[in-house]
C-alpha cells in the first residue's frame, strides 16, 4: 500500500472546515484543506453577526471568515481552491479526486457546508436580474425600489430587515401565518414600517421583459392569486447540502445531510462529517465551529490507532 499524501483532507473552508483545519494543524497533523470558492463560506455574505461569543459589538460575516482563515494560515494550515469530483472511501486509504488530480489522506472531513434552496417557479431565467439570495450582496442595486423577499426563518427576517436600509418597500411572503424567526429577530422585521408582511401565500411565478417586474403569489388557504409589482425577489427558503460529490459514499438522510453520531463519525471510518453539511438540529457559525473541533480531534484519534 502507498503511503498517503495527507494525514488528513479537509473539504470545505467556512467556519467548521477552518476550525478543523486549525486544530489539524495546531495538532502537527500533515492537512490540506480544499475549498471550491472563497474560504468562510455562507457567511461572508452575511451582512452582520451579533451572536457569535467574543463579538459583544458584532462583526460583518466577511471580516469574521477572513479572520478566521487569516488564524488557520497563521497556524500552518494549507489551503488550495480546488473544487472536488468525487470520492474513493472503500479502502483505507482515502482517495480525493479533483478535475485532473487526485489526493489520498488517511482520514478525511466533510465540512462542504449547504446552499440555499430554490423554488423553481422560473427563478433561474431571471438570475443576476432581480432573483438574488443574497441581501448583502444585492441590497444596494435595489434602493429605493420595491422587491419580494420570501421565507419566515431567520436569514429571511434578518435579511429582509438588512434589505430595508436600501428598498423603498419589501413585501414578505411566508407559507404560514406566523414566523419561525428568533423573536428578536421578529421584533425588528415588525418594527420596520418598509416591511409589509404577506401571510399564508406562496410565490408561484414571475415575469418581466430585461428582469423581474412582477411575482404572481397564492394564498393557500383561500386559493386567491394576485400579482405584486416589483423590481426583484429574494428567497430564503431553506438550504441543501453541497453534497453533489458524495455520491453515495456515506449515510445520508432523506435530504441528502451527512448523518453523523455525536463524534461526527459518519458511516465510513476515518471518514468525518461537519457544520452545515451533517444532519445537525442548528445551523449557526457556533455550532459548526465545535463541529470542527470535535472532527478534527475524531480524525486524530483514528489515524492514532490505524493499523492498531
């Protein structure tokens, strides 16, 4: 058997692949960490955090996922841009495959986080022309202009809140009559004479000629349709894990999230899983920080004990 490149292969860099890829690194452990995009994930997008301990004041998404890979560099870790094609787990020597190489480990963790998800009511003829996900993103192009934003959790409210401060008026469509947002959260969005809540309704389309101009909705309980004039929509109805690269490699759930036990061992062993990615109860920077942690430490303990 050839001896692997890594000890271990990290695939993701928001703030649970960064945390373990830290404490790989702090470790003495040979780590690679792979990331697709931009290291910090989901939340550089995200306009502002107030609950992350340490940050009485709050901090912007982007400086926390900079700071966060600035201290995993500063500890030694490697990270590449890479994006990942597939996975060989069945031996114990784990093999990487990206779009011309491949990279073996002796352990591997993925942390390769979710992405929102769509309605699939026509948004995909409108990207980039007035559907976006992304409030801090695309805020500033609708001031002073009237959008839909859609979802009750809380990145919908704290987006829409976020939206306020640029869009002359936002209506928030939401399935039920009620929000699942913190209340603190909710106190905002109720407070905010800009937003203008639309209970119980769906969105089922939307048109326009160069970009959105109208988002036709539907009450579910009465049935009624109607159309609201508008420059733009933005959805936050949920998320899907990045799991296209798995394939069936480790158990997921009937969502397709990694299913882990409270060590973040996956079906396979010295295989691991963290953050948004695994079938966790809450998806916060928090939670996938000690996520991290505890993989990291999981997959030092199995490489320890290889061949024992």
């Amino acid at each position: 058997m050839s001896t692997p490149e890594y000890d271990l292969i990290v695939i993701g860099a928001g703030p649970a692949g960064l945390t373990a890829g830290m404490y790989a690194a702090r470790a003495r452990m040979k780590v690679l960490l792979l990331e697709k995009a931009v290291p910090g994930g989901q939340i550089i997008v995200t306009d502002w955090i107030e609950n992350y301990p340490g940050f009485p004041e709050g901090i912007s998404g982007f400086d926390l996922g900079e700071k966060m890979k600035v201290q995993a560099e500063n500890l030694g870790l490697e990270i590449k841009t890479a994006e990942v094609h597939s996975l060989e787990l069945s031996e114990e020597i784990k093999t990487v495959h990206l779009k011309d190489s491949a990279l073996t480990c002796k352990s591997l963790i993925i942390a390769s986080g979710a992405s929102p998800r769509k309605l699939n009511v026509g948004e995909d003829k409108f990207m980039g022309k007035g559907v976006s996900f992304c409030a801090t993103c695309d805020a500033p192009f609708f001031k002073e202009k009237t959008v839909v934003a859609v979802g009750g959790g809380d990145t919908a409210v704290q987006e829409a809140v976020y939206l306020a401060k640029f869009a002359k008026k936002i209506y928030l469509v939401h399935r039920r009559d009620q929000l699942r947002a913190a209340k603190i959260l909710q106190e905002r969005a109720f407070a905010n004479d800009k937003i203008e809540f639309v209970w119980d309704t769906v969105v089922t389309g939307m048109d326009g000629f160069f970009g959105v101009e109208n988002v036709h909705v539907k009450n579910v309980k009465t049935e009624e349709e109607k159309t609201i004039a508008a420059n733009g929509i933005f959805l936050w109805v949920g998320i899907l894990p990045n799991n296209e690269f798995i394939k069936g490699t480790v158990e997921t759930d009937d969502g397709g999230f990694i299913i882990t036990d409270a060590s973040m061992r996956t079906s396979v062993p010295g295989v691991f899983a963290a953050g948004d990615v695994r079938n966790t109860p809450l998806r916060q920077v928090s939670t996938a920080v000690g996520d991290g942690a505890i993989a990291a430490l999981s997959a030092e303990h199995f490489i320890e004990n290889m061949g024992s």
